[in-house]
C-alpha cells in the first residue's frame, strides 16, 4: 500500500518560532514536483514533540490541503498517551490524511504486552491505516518483531516504519508475517529492500528529493545497478544528516539551500559551525 520515498518533512518556523506555512507549502510543492512518493508531516524530523495538538493539526490538515491528492500523506500521531494518540488518529482520518504514523510510546516504556494494548486501542478507535513506528534510539524500548507480527493480524495495521538499524531485524519481521516494512535508517535503505522492505520514510529526502526516490523507484523497478549507485552517490548525506541530533542537521542543509530558516525549537539548537563545516562538505560534493 506504501512504498518509495516517503519524505519525514521537516516543520519550519519563523524568527518568532511560529509555523512558516509558506515555507511548508514550499516544501511540500517542491517534494511532489521532484517525485517524492509521499509526504510525513509531524514525525520526529518535523519537532512534533515541541509542536501544541493545535499545532500538529494544524500542520496535518495544512499538508493534506497542499498535497491536493498528488501524493499520499501519513500524518504523525503518535504519543506515549494512548488517548492523545486516538484522538490525533482521528482527527487524521477526519481531514483525509491516507494513513497515521504512530511511534512506540516513548519514556513509559511499554512491555510487549503494552505495545499490543496501546496500538490495538488507537488501530481501533481510528478506521484509517496504522503505521508502526519503531525508533529505539528515541523511545527507549525496541518493538520485538514477534510483537509486530501479533499487531499485524489487525487489518488496518498495515505497515511499519522500522528505525532500530537492523537489517536482522527487518528479515525477522517479514519472516514472521505479510506487514509493510518501510526503511527508517536513510542509509540502511538499500540494504533493508534487499530483504523485502519496500522503501524509507527519509530524512535525507528533504534535502535531495529526486535522487532518493529515484533510489527506490529504481530498485522496486528492478534496477539495482542504479539504485546502487545512487546510494552510495547519498550514502555521505546519509550519515551527515546524523552528526548532530535530527533534525538540527537537515535544517541546516535547507537553511544553507535557501528554502527555510535554520530555526528549531528549544531544546534543539542550530548546529555547531564545526559541525557544520563537515556537512557542507558533503553538500557541495551533491551541488546543493
């Protein structure tokens, strides 16, 4: 149902910290003219923890209106409050968002068992497709994947955004069910379609949309020279996107490519010049 490039946007703000829904509309045209296959407002790389529900909603329903059908969006949702998550989920499915991306509760650090509850309870309060989202390094807990091969059996749990930089762990869970796997590791992309994911929700294209569709076009297409080679052609923007925390980076990189401000909200930071310096390096080697 989900495949390709499906780009984690990034939330723009203005010197006074409010949402650029200029800068947004930008972004999300310019993600759609370039072939990005589908768009993901409020995730990680777009601060929703620092974003009010008004905020998050605002945000989703902006994104949907701007999209106009061209492309799927699968709007973030999720929380460690299951009844925060439902009610995010639900208002995704009321403003048309095609599907809902739901991380695993963070700092509560659910059991297996817990997982099962929480995301069976928003799968159920909200008839839109469910996304799993599983990012240790974020939320503490790595969801196992004998659990989401039990959460799999829902019907609109559909797929997974699978972050945990494990290639054993992507086999594993397709070895175990039928769910969508969908990279989460810009630069464990290549590696984890080879085992069956069917592509990546990417940070990396936000900066250079084209190239990282045309990754995952290529191979889902039968490519794999070419998608080959333009991972290894990203694979230095793979990592430099990560020398600080996203998404201090990737705002740096649009900031310095002249499409929004290097604005993020506190407790994130821009990056050190330092830092930057490495990654300039690695922008000027893709001519952006």
């Amino acid at each position: 149902m989900f495949s390709g490039s499906i780009v984690a946007l990034v939330t723009p703000f203005k010197k006074n910290f409010e949402i650029d829904l200029d800068a947004y509309g930008r972004l999300i045209d310019r993600q759609i003219e370039q072939g990005t296959h589908g768009l993901v407002p409020c995730g990680c790389t777009g601060e929703a923890a620092t974003l009010s529900h008004d905020e998050q909603k605002r945000c989703i329903r902006f994104t949907v209106e701007r999209a106009a059908g061209r492309v799927p969006v699968i709007a973030g949702t999720g929380s460690n409050n299951t009844h925060e998550a439902v009610g995010l989920t639900r208002y995704a499915k009321e403003v048309g968002a095609a599907a809902a991306l739901l991380i695993t509760p963070y700092y509560n650090k659910p059991t297996p068992a817990g997982q099962i509850a929480h995301f069976t309870a928003v799968a159920k309060a909200a008839d839109i497709p469910n996304i799993l989202y599983n990012v240790p390094g974020r939320t503490g807990t790595n969801m196992l994947p004998q659990t989401v091969a039990e959460l799999s059996k829902i019907d609109n749990i559909v797929a997974i955004k699978e972050a945990g930089g494990s290639v054993d762990q992507v086999s594993h869970i397709i070895s175990l069910c039928g769910i969508t796997v969908l990279s989460g590791d810009d630069s464990l992309t290549l590696p984890m379609m080879a085992v069956g994911a069917k592509g990546v929700i990417s940070v990396a294209a936000n900066v250079a949309p084209a190239k990282t569709a045309k990754m995952c076009s290529s191979f889902l297409d039968g490519d794999i020279d070419a998608a080959r080679r333009l991972h290894h052609e990203l694979f230095g923007l793979f990592k430099g996107l990560f020398i600080e925390t996203n998404p201090m980076p990737v705002k740096a990189a649009l900031a310095h490519m002249g499409l929004i401000e290097n604005i993020l909200r506190m407790p994130l930071t821009p990056m050190l010049p330092d830092k930057f310096a490495q990654l300039e390096v690695v922008l000027k080697q893709l001519g952006v």
